[in-house]
C-alpha cells in the first residue's frame, strides 16, 4: 500500500517500471503530499473581434427567472454556474492598433514595445511589455511544491496562424516574450504523452505501458485505482478520435491567414478535440492553468457549418443597422459560445480526482475577447465571462462596474487563485484599490 507524499519516481524504481506512467500518475491522492488543499483552476478561453453587444450583455441582477441574451443562450444549462461582468475596460494606450493592443494587453494589462508591425493607420508596435497573468498566477503555484505541476500552463489554440506577430499572441511569458499555442492535437497529444507516433500507424500510448500500469495500480489503494481507470479511459477515448479522424484533421498548420480560411471547415472538429486535450489534462492534473485560444484578434474564419459564408473579421465591421450582419454575428458568437459550454460540460461530467464534486466545481472558465466591439474597435466593456466554481466567485448573475480599468480583474484573478501577495499587475496606474470587489 502506498502512503501519502511517497515519490512518484521512487514508487516507480522500486516496481522496476519505466517513467513513460509517470503522466498517469500526477492526479493521484496517495501520490501527493499530505494535507494538500483542494485544487483551483483557471482556463482562459479567446475569441476575436469584439461581440454584438444588445445580443451579449445581460441585465445587472440575478440570472434566476428570465432568459439569457441570444449569444449566451447555449450557457444556459449553466446559468447557475454563470457570472457577466460589464464595465470593465482596458485602459491600456500606447503603440499599435486596438485589434493588436486588445489581444497583447488583454492579459498582460501593460503597453506593447515600440516596433515595426503596422496597423492600419495606428502607430507601429511590438510584443507586449510585460508577463501575461496565466504566466504569473503559474509561477506563483509552481513555487510551492504542494501546487506545482508538471507543466505550469498549457496553451492550446484553434486554428492560430503560425505567423509570429502581435495579432496572433495573447499569453506572454515575459516582456518581449510571447507564447505561441499548440494548435494541432496531434502536437498537443505528443506533449502530454510524450510518445511521438506516426499519424497513419496511431500506435496507442496505452498499448506500449499496459503490463506497468497494472504493476502500479496493484499497489495503489482503490481511490487512486478508479481515478487511474478514468484517466487511462479518456486517453483510450481520445486515441480513438485521433484514429477515426486522422485525415479530416491532420491540417498543417497554416502559415497564412489565407490557409486559415481554407482550412477553416476543420474548425469544429479541431476545437472538440482540443477541449478534450483540456479536460484530459486537468484531470491528470498536468496544470492548473490553461489557455485555449481560437484564431487570433482579427480572426477571420468563415463558418459555413452555421451558415454563415463571409469572413468573421469582415462582418465585425458592418455598421450596427446593417441588421443581416448583425445577426451573422450574433450565430457566430453564439458558437463561440456553445464551445465554452461543450468545455463547461465536459468538465462538469468529469469528477474531480480525490475530490468531490465535478472538475466543473473546481474550475473557473474566463471567456474573453480583445475587443467590445468589432466595428467600433472600442476597448471599454469587453466580455468578461466566468463559468465554474473554482475561483469562488458567486455566480448566477450579471455584475456591472463604473468603467474600471480591467487590471483590477486580472489582481482578482491572480488573488483567487491563492496569489494574494500580488499588488499590482501590469501598468500599475491602472490597477487603482486593487482587485474587483463584490464577486465573493
């Protein structure tokens, strides 16, 4: 029987099993330290070009008896669970246009360097200036041994040009060091499995650990036993999507935005995936924060699965009287949407691992954008959306504030996740009494 704080690596030598288990042991109750806290989690999730906004916000007050507006309407089985916030601006001026500085200071909260990027008519810009708060909320966890994981952060994207400028990077590891998501499931697979396979063979992980699993679990207590089953199952099922869909989604990753738009019919079935990639690997406890991140600021995806031929980016730009655009525009967030509750979903349908309750129950999901809306290109009221439990907020209602810089929410967010040491953020003339109140 093994006994709590016992070394994952010293378990492993003493069965005489190789390290390639070491993924599905990181969840594991008798694996972690003694008196571990119950886990916190954050997932930000992005979507470009601004919302429509009468088809967004939802009246201040409690969600309880009236109906969410059109584009949140697929949240609605998580009204409970569903907190809006309104009023909170990015304030953050300087170089570059506002699509640039929407996404490249929407986590940061700090000015992008001078540079060469042109943006229409705006002054050229660089990278962002500062480390994004998913990169430093991780950074403060993986200082504490009781909180560390094996990855810190995972960034997942859909469908994100691999093209290295500030339309296409939001998560920032530093000043002048952006982060590129992994876009391609394949990819992200391979890294949190650590088993590069030939697509056509798909070779299963599983198949190559099966005899040193079983050595281990024959010595785990019957919590830990269930927890690994449930693990191994989601890798098992998602080996069998990856299979099945190997040719419809085996996309290179496109180098320009015109390979986006071609390619961009994949866009369904790339995010299901990767929001499975997201579940597998909170459950497994790989990191407790993530980033996933659909096209970039001044997305152009046609989704023509929703019946909608023209380019997201060029409706955005539509006059609001332009009422065919508007309502193009309100179906494509609505999708964005329906994502983020396949995601709530997925979470709420996965215990958490030692735990009660749902990994729901212990997540909190950020779905945001980098403008407030697309044909203005205004940086006051973006979309703030919290789903989940894991930050504490309370939810079930709208909240709204009198224009606040949005700094102070991403302090919220740092001290929700047990970061209370953290004062200011970004540029500090900006983060004011400090994080939002009136959330808990």
């Amino acid at each position: 029987m093994t006994v709590p704080g016992l070394s994952r690596r010293h378990l492993l030598r003493r069965l005489g099993v190789g390290t390639a288990v070491l993924p599905f042991l990181s969840n594991l109750p008798s694996l972690a330290a003694a008196g571990v806290a119950p886990r916190r989690r954050l997932v930000v999730v992005f979507s470009p070009d601004g919302t429509v906004r009468r088809n967004f916000w939802p009246a201040a007050g409690d969600f309880a008896g009236r109906d969410l507006p059109a584009i949140l309407q697929p949240l609605d089985p998580f009204k409970d669970r569903l907190l809006t916030l309104k009023g909170v601006h990015d304030r953050v001026q300087g170089d570059g246009d506002r699509h640039m500085r929407g996404i490249g200071c929407l986590l940061t909260g700090i000015e992008l360097f001078p540079g060469n990027i042109q943006g229409g008519s705006d002054t050229p810009a660089g990278w962002a200036s500062g480390r994004s708060i998913d990169q430093e909320i991780a950074a403060h966890l993986q200082a504490d041994p009781a909180t560390a994981t094996r990855f810190g952060t995972l960034e997942f994207g859909v469908l994100v040009p691999d093209r290295a400028d500030t339309w296409t990077r939001m998560v920032y590891a530093g000043p002048n060091r952006p982060l590129a998501p992994i876009d391609d499931p394949y990819r992200m697979f391979d890294k949190l499995y650590g088993r590069v396979r030939d697509r056509d063979s798909m070779r299963s992980v599983l198949d190559g650990i099966r005899e040193d699993l079983a050595r281990v679990a024959a010595v785990l207590p019957a919590e830990d036993r269930r927890i690994l089953d449930e693990h191994a199952a989601l890798v098992r099922d998602f080996e069998n999507r990856l299979a099945g869909d190997a040719a419809a989604t085996g996309h290179p990753i496109p180098a320009l935005e015109q390979d986006v738009v071609e390619r961009n019919d994949q866009m369904p079935k790339i995010s299901r995936m990767q929001i499975e990639l997201v579940v597998s690997s909170l459950a497994a406890d790989f990191a407790r924060v993530a980033t996933l991140q659909y096209t970039h600021s001044v997305g152009q995806p046609c989704m023509t699965w929703i019946g909608v031929e023209e380019g997201q980016h060029h409706l955005s730009h539509e006059p609001n009287d332009n009422a065919d655009a508007q309502e193009k525009l309100t179906k494509i967030n609505a999708w964005y949407a329906g994502e983020v509750a396949h995601l709530c979903r997925r979470l709420a349908e996965t215990p958490e691992p030692g735990g009660s309750g749902s990994l729901l129950d212990h997540t909190t999901i950020l779905w945001t954008n980098e403008l407030g809306e697309g044909n203005s290109h205004t940086l006051d009221d973006i979309p703030w959306v919290l789903v989940g439990g894991g930050l504490g907020f309370r939810t079930g209602r709208a909240v709204e504030y009198p224009g606040l810089p949005h700094n102070r929410l991403l302090l919220t967010l740092a001290h929700a996740m047990g970061h209370t040491g953290l004062e200011r953020f970004g540029n500090s003339d900006y983060c004011g009494a400090g994080p939002l109140t009136g959330l808990t």
